[in-house]
C-alpha cells in the first residue's frame, strides 16, 4: 500500500458526513465579545488555519443559516481557539463506530517486532468535510465568517470519522499489531 492509496483515501469525503436528526433551519448566532489581545488572538489562530487549508473565508454573497461564535481561552499563557458546538451537537445522529479500546492496542503492540509511530497532532483536521457539512461548520468572529473544509474538534462524531478514517488509510495493520 503506497503514498497514492493514501492520498487517494483522504480525497474521500465520507469521512466528514454529518447526518442530523431534522433540518436545522437557522442557527445563526453573532460573534462574542473580544478583548483587544483576545481579537488579536482570534485573528492569528483564524489565519494559521486558513493557511494550513483548515478553513476558509465566507464571502459576502454566500448565504449564512449556521455560525457558531468562536472565543480564545487561556493555558498557562497559552491560548486556544474554541467553538460552543453544544447547539449543533445535539441535531447530530450519533455515529457509533468503534474505537479500540486502550489496553487491548497495546496487547497486541507486545507481539510486535518493531513499532513505528505516526504524528497525528491535530488528526481530526485530517478529515475532509463534504460541502454540506461544511456550511454548517462555519465560525463567526469579530474579523468575519469562516466555513471549516476539514472537521474541527469538538464536533460530535468527530472521533468517529476518525477512527473511520485510520481503519480505511490503514485496513489491517491497526489490528495486526
């Protein structure tokens, strides 16, 4: 299995399915209120995801049913872009996909020869949404919209399509360990 199967895996856009109990209609909420240092946050976050391809602008013309305001949070000087998907999340079916449990992945790693390791850090973006599910993944800011292309954290079912996504890149040897 090569780079091409992989690449080929990650243009599928089942991954970032959403199904949803019933039509949402409007969700449209107004972006929060910011600090100066908060907005100044905001806005860097925002620009290393549009950079990273993560999200993209709305433009003016573009119809808007669903944003979800966007503050920053604080860590030890630190600080982290985060969406309130509670609203949203509770229109999600849930997807029921398996996910190993821990114990029994590092049972079979102790059959193992060797071990190899993948950087997964921020894995979730990995997914590709479809167009739909990206008009619902939009964020509002002081600075403007923004519609997500690839699943942000926090969003129901998102650990699912995950590990979805790692048992179809990877179809045995998650389980052969």
């Amino acid at each position: 299995m090569g780079s091409s199967h992989i690449k080929d895996t990650l243009k599928i856009e089942n991954f970032g399915k959403m199904k949803f109990w019933e039509d949402l209609g409007s969700l449209e909420r107004p972006a929060c209120p910011a600090s100066p240092r908060a907005r100044e946050e905001l806005e860097s976050h925002i620009n290393e995801l549009m950079k990273l391809g993560v999200l993209r602008k709305v433009g003016n013309n573009e119809k808007v049913e669903v944003t979800t305001p966007v503050i920053i949070t604080w860590h030890n000087d630190k600080s982290t872009m985060v969406g309130d998907l509670r609203e949203l999340n509770t229109y999600t079916i849930l997807d029921r996909y398996p996910t190993p449990r821990i114990h029994e992945t590092l049972t079979q790693l102790s059959k193992a020869i060797f071990i190899t390791s993948m950087d997964a850090l921020k894995g979730f973006h990995q997914n590709v949404l479809t167009p739909h599910a990206r008009k619902l993944l939009r964020i509002i800011a002081h600075c403007g919209i923004y519609e997500y292309l690839r699943m942000p954290f926090g969003i129901k079912n998102a650990c699912s399509h995950y590990q979805r996504m790692m048992n179809t890149i990877f179809p045995h040897k998650l389980s052969e360990g």
